[in-house]
C-alpha cells in the first residue's frame, strides 16, 4: 500500500470536500461542479510548487565535494552523475568558502527533492480523485 503525506491546506481541502458534500449529498443538493472547482485548485497550486522546486534545485552547484587523503595531504574532488556513471573531477585544494558552499547546497538539495517528493504525491492524489466518477 502506498503511503503519502498531505500538506496542511490539502488536507483542509479534504475536510471541508468531505463536509461539504456529505452537507448536500443528504439535503439533495449534490453539486460536483464546486467540489471539482476545489480539487482543481488544489492541483494547479501543487503543479505550481513543483516547478519552482525543480527551479531551486537547478540553481544549486552540481555534484557533492569529495575529500581523500592521499600520501597524508588532502585533496577535493568534485563528485556527480553524468549519463548514470559516476564521474570524479580534480579540484585540488579547495578554500573553507567553497566547502562549506558544496555543504550547504547539499542540504538544500536534500530538502527539495524531499519537497518535490511530497508534492508529486498531492498532484497524483489530486488527478486520481478529479479522474474519478461522479455520482448521480
């Protein structure tokens, strides 16, 4: 079974369609058009937040630095993906700014993908619910 995780507003979304409908289910006034209004909302708003996920995290400097010691000096190497092979770039001694600029978007790029993960998880959430039928 797979599991996602809903943001706050999504989730009020949820609670007030679920209301809302069960409201005018019972009184005979049933109107998807409304609900489906909310839902596409919903999914515009998450489509919107992961393009500028995927903006952040192409600004971010490509690759992670990679320190090894070799005959008791330290040396960096720029480490990242190039056609799914691992590819090791020489960038010699490298200065505490730019370390600590390579950690630093390392946790940005943690954080993102963590957020892009979420929120490809509302849009299919949101486009299965508005594919679904409507009652009569």
């Amino acid at each position: 079974m797979a599991t996602f995780c809903l943001t706050k507003v999504t989730i009020q979304c949820i609670l007030f369609i679920s209301l809302y409908g069960n409201i005018l289910y019972t009184t005979g006034e049933y109107d998807m058009g409304m609900i489906k209004g909310v839902l596409k909302k919903g999914l515009e708003t998450s489509l919107r937040m992961a393009g500028g996920y995927v903006r952040e995290l192409e600004k971010l400097p490509r690759g992670s630095l990679v320190k090894k010691n070799i005959k008791g000096h330290e040396y960096y190497y720029l480490l990242f993906r190039k056609n799914g092979k691992v590819k090791f770039i020489y960038k010699g001694k490298v200065s505490e700014n730019e370390i600590k600029k390579y950690k630093d978007a390392k946790k940005c790029r943690a954080k993102y993908r963590k957020l892009l993960s979420k929120v490809k998880k509302q849009i299919r959430f949101f486009r299965n619910s508005l594919r679904g039928r409507e009652l009569l």
